[in-house]
C-alpha cells in the first residue's frame, strides 16, 4: 500500500488522501479503524471520511458498497491496481487525533489511513506533499525529498501497516528539535507551537529519566525513540504512548516551563515513555495482536495503564528528578481520588478495565467504576512493598516488569492475567491470592493494604479537612467554570443527596444571591445556617434546603509524609525503596 498525502485549503481541515493498491483479486476490502490502540474505546474515525471513491489504474470508477460503518468492498476484477480516494476531516487537536490548519499537518495515520487487511503485514509508504520550509517529526523513516511543483514531495516508509498506524507525525516549519544520547538510545524532543523550552534543563532530566527506565528493564525495544509536543495555549494535558514515540498535548504553553506544570511535563513524558516497554511491547494476550475493527477487551487495564502511571511518577522520584515533596504530592493526589470515588465499592478495576470501552473516558454513572490509572497505580504500589516485605528488599515490581519484558515480549510472547500474578508470586516467594481476589476482581476500598505498604516504607496518610465548604459540610464538589456553577460528585448519605442534589446539576442561586463565580465564597459565608439553593438540571428549575449534619464531614484532603517514629527498619525499606536515604 501507498498513501499520497496533500491538502489545499488548510483551514477547512481537510486532508486529502489516496491510496495506491496493488491487486490480484475480483474484491478487495479497505478497513477504516475503529479505535486506536493507547485509548480504549471505539473512536469511529470513518465519521470523518468525505468524498469517498475507488478508480482503476487507467483512471475509470469502480462500484464499491460499505459492508459496515467502516469497511468498504470494491469490485476489482478486472483491475491490477486500485486507487482509493477521499477527505479526511482533521479538525481536532489532542494527543491522538489529526489536525490540519495554516500552521502544522498533524496526522495519527491509524485514525486517517484505512489500509487492506490482507495487506497488513506489507511494507507501507507514504508520499506528503508540504511547502517549502516544513520538516517531519515522525518515528518513520524519512527517505527522499523531490520538488513537486510549489511543494515538496516527503518520503516516508514504515515496515507494515501496523508500524505506520503507531507512527504519528508533525509537519511544520516551526518545529523546535533537540537530541540526546542515552547510552545506545537515541532521544529526540520535539516542540510543536508557541513555547520557549528551557532545553539546559529539558536534557539534562530527560537523559537521567530515560536512562533510569532502560537500566531498569535490561535494554529497550527501540535504538530511537520520539518525543513530540504540541503546545497549546489553554490549559490541557493529555498524551499517547506509541513504541518509538509519544505524542503528548499540553498547555498553557506560556507556563510549561514553570514549577508544578514542568513537574506535569516530566511526569506524563515518564509516564508515557514506560508504555514503551508496557503495552507496547509486553502486551496482553487480548491485543496481541490489536484488532483494529472492534473493541478489545481485557480486564489487565491495571497493569498495561495503572502499572505504567505508578512508575511514571516513581521513577522520578528514585532517580532523583523529583525531589520527596513533588512524588508525595503526585501519590496524595491519587489517594485523595481513590477515597473520593465511591464507584470502588461497585466495580473492580478489572471488570473497570473491561469496562473502559463503555465509559472509561467520561464520568458516566455516578460511581459506577473505578480508574484503572488511579486504583491501577496505587494497587501497583501494593504489589511493589508485598514482593519488598516477602524478600527483605532484595526483589520489587520492578523484576516482575523485567520478567514480562525478556520473558515473554522479547520471545514474542503476549501474557494473560494468570501470567501476571504467577510472576508475581514467583518473585515473591509466597502466594498472593488475597491481592488478586480481593483488591483487583472484587470492588475493593484499598485503605487496609495502602495503609500498610505505606507503613513499611515508614510512611503514612495525613487527613486533613477539605478548605471548601460544600466538600466538607454538604458533601459535594462543584466545577465553577465560565460563571457557570456544576455538581460534579455528592457523596452517598450526605446532606447533599439526602437535599435531592445529583451530579450535573448546574447552581445558579444561594439564597437569592446570584453565584457567578462566588459559589465557594457564599457557601463559606452562610457556614452553619439552612440555605436554600436553586438548581437547574434538563432545563427544569427546582429549589432544595440544605444544612450541615452535626458531627459529619465529607471529601476530606490527603497528605503523604514520613512517619515521625519510623523505625530503622522502616527508614532502610524507604531507603531501599526510594534510593535515597530516610
């Protein structure tokens, strides 16, 4: 197969595309994605497919029809080649869509190049026509560059379909480039958009990072890997792992490079740089490979995410990137989310991980499921200090990921739920059942086991009040954004839901005052007395009476610090743990 990428007008983001076939058969099917691998939901992509058309070599149509919402059937008997045209609408721009206007060409090809499927294990080539002065960010391999008119033709080649799928790419003339070596690794960061980076600073934590997870895990999958911003002026922070690259969206731009938002920046580059080794290369049996066409299903979303997100902020601890005080925040963080969703008394993050193709990206129901990110990681924390207690600290998570890297991925080898937990135990010397029934396959309130892992490492939770009102004495979290006043959480049995509050209730009065930004501080104001709000939900107006209930309190604040009586063997655990002493 190869792609013919070109565009005319950019800013009614349409990208045009051909595809050249070569074929032998009197059918032949072109499959658009339905998904794309690093989000696990169906994505219909084919939604933004116009002007679809098949033609011969010599230029004469062809009768096709659609078999289902994204495949289609062209009748080539008489053909030697076909050549598939059609527009592809690229007006988003996220960490895994497409996107064209005045400034870049951006292209996730899993959502735009629809491929033949008996054709997916042969060598691809695409052929993008840009103006002069752009240049490619991509972990594909560049070839040749010819004149073509007012443009320039770029040469880009990938060793099958599933290679070109997992190989986004940025075409721009503003593009900011920076390399690094990692021992046999090569490291390119790439800046896509209004930002200054601070590149003294960029380099030098990014060569301890990634020089801490290939010591890790005894090598790398890849001899050249991609990281590719894009810098966005509003606040947004989202990435997509890929196995040579990541493509990751942040903003605002104008502050990526001061205090907790570069602390984000290192975070999600760790975090997205494991999935080099975790989904993408040790992979569940269930994506092994992935299907394109449907959904995917496995319950192992703990591990291939939740793993992942407790390494991207670990590692940085233990390489000393983060100081004690960034890790904590990031691990209170996940705490405080984990005790704010009641959904883990109603799913478990396995059955949560089976799950995400129905709602895994949007809050759907009201604690219906749980986070396969929050309660994968610290779940991923436990299962650390239980292989550290069972082995005096001589063995850690980190074998298991090893294992699974030269054990299984490197032989070519997916693993299953099973696989996981036996490796676990293997390395740990002792069962582990009680982890595996009653924290990952049952609905599970994970205090008891955070509580004590966190006591080996000489740790401990420090619960504070929450500094808002309505979390503390009403039992709800309000989003004020735009002078607009929603109901994003109300806990069970409190004030709030006993009141007739729910989730997605918009408030646009306490008492008779107008809210418009001041919610917080009416609610503050008024303290202990009933107050009335007026709530709108479905364009419907009702009134409630809400009051504090004596001695109760909600949504409270968390904090992780070292214990003060922390016991030698707890400061060598935490030593051990954290490579950095007590």
């Amino acid at each position: 197969m190869k792609y013919i990428v070109s565009y005319s007008q950019q800013h009614q983001h349409f990208i045009n595309i051909e595809i050249v076939i070569k074929v032998n058969a009197p059918q032949t099917q072109v499959q658009c994605a339905a998904w794309r691998p690093g989000r696990y939901e169906i994505g219909n992509f084919s939604a933004n497919v116009r002007s679809w058309r098949a033609l011969n070599e010599k230029g004469e149509a062809l009768n096709f029809h659609k078999l289902n919402k994204d495949l289609w059937e062209v009748e080539t008997a008489n053909c030697k080649e076909l050549h598939v045209f059609y527009d592809y609408y690229a007006s988003d721009l996220n960490a895994g869509s497409t996107f064209l206007d005045d400034r870049q060409l951006y292209m996730n090809p899993v959502n735009c190049c629809m491929y033949v499927p008996r054709l997916r294990k042969e060598p691809v080539s695409m052929e993008i026509l840009l103006l002069p002065g752009y240049r490619i960010a991509t972990a594909m391999k560049i070839g040749t560059v010819k004149k073509s008119g007012t443009h320039y033709a770029h040469t880009l080649t990938a060793t099958n379909y599933d290679e070109l799928a997992d190989s986004p790419l940025v075409a721009s003339p503003t593009l900011q480039l920076e390399t690094i070596q990692v021992d046999k690794l090569k490291v390119n960061i790439w800046f896509q958009g209004e930002v200054k980076p601070n590149w003294e600073k960029i380099k030098n934590d990014f060569f301890i990072l990634v020089n801490e997870q290939v010591k890790m895990m005894g090598g790398c999958p890849v001899d050249e890997y991609h990281f590719i911003y894009q810098a966005l002026p509003n606040k947004f922070r989202h990435g997509v792992e890929h196995l040579a690259s990541t493509i990751i969206a942040m903003g605002p731009s104008y502050s990526m490079m001061k205090n907790d938002q570069y602390n984000e920046f290192l975070d999600i580059s760790c975090h997205e740089l494991f999935h080099c080794w975790n989904i993408k290369t040790i992979r569940p049996v269930e994506m092994f490979p992935y299907d394109y066409t449907r959904e995917n299903y496995s319950r192992l979303g703990y591990v291939y995410e939740g793993v992942t997100e407790y390494y991207g902020d670990y590692l940085l601890l233990r390489s000393g990137v983060f100081t004690e005080a960034d890790y904590f925040k990031h691990l209170h963080q996940h705490i405080e989310k984990h005790f704010d969703n009641y959904g883990r008394f109603n799913l478990s993050v396995a059955d949560s991980s089976f799950d995400t193709w129905l709602d895994g990206y949007s809050q759907g129901a009201p604690y219906r499921k749980v986070s396969i990110y929050t309660e994968g990681s610290i779940l991923a924390l436990i299962v650390d200090v239980f292989i550290r207690t069972a082995t005096g600290n001589t063995k850690s998570l980190d074998d298991v990921m090893r294992t699974l890297y030269h054990d299984y991925a490197e032989q070519g080898k997916p693993y299953s739920e099973d696989d996981y937990w036996n490796i676990i135990e293997q390395v740990a010397g002792q069962s582990c059942r009680e982890l595996f029934d009653n924290y990952a396959n049952k609905p599970a309130d994970l205090e008891k086991p955070l509580n004590e892992a966190l006591q080996y490492l000489g740790l401990m939770i420090q619960i504070f009040p929450s500094a808002k009102h309505c979390e503390r004495f009403w039992g709800m979290k309000v989003n004020e954004e735009d002078t607009r006043c929603k109901v994003t959480a109300v806990a069970p049995f409190s004030p709030a839901e006993q009141a007739g509050i729910c989730v997605n209730d918009e408030i646009v009065l306490i008492n008779e005052h107008y809210i418009k930004g001041s919610f917080h501080e009416w609610a503050t104001y008024y303290g202990q007395d009933d107050v009335r709000l007026t709530l709108i939900y479905q364009n419907f107006r009702r009134f409630v009476n809400i009051k504090p209930m004596e001695g109760k309190e909600f949504f409270p604040s968390f904090n992780v610090t070292k214990r003060p009586d922390a016991t030698p063997e707890q400061k060598e655990a935490y030593t051990a743990w954290s490579h950095r002493s007590f």
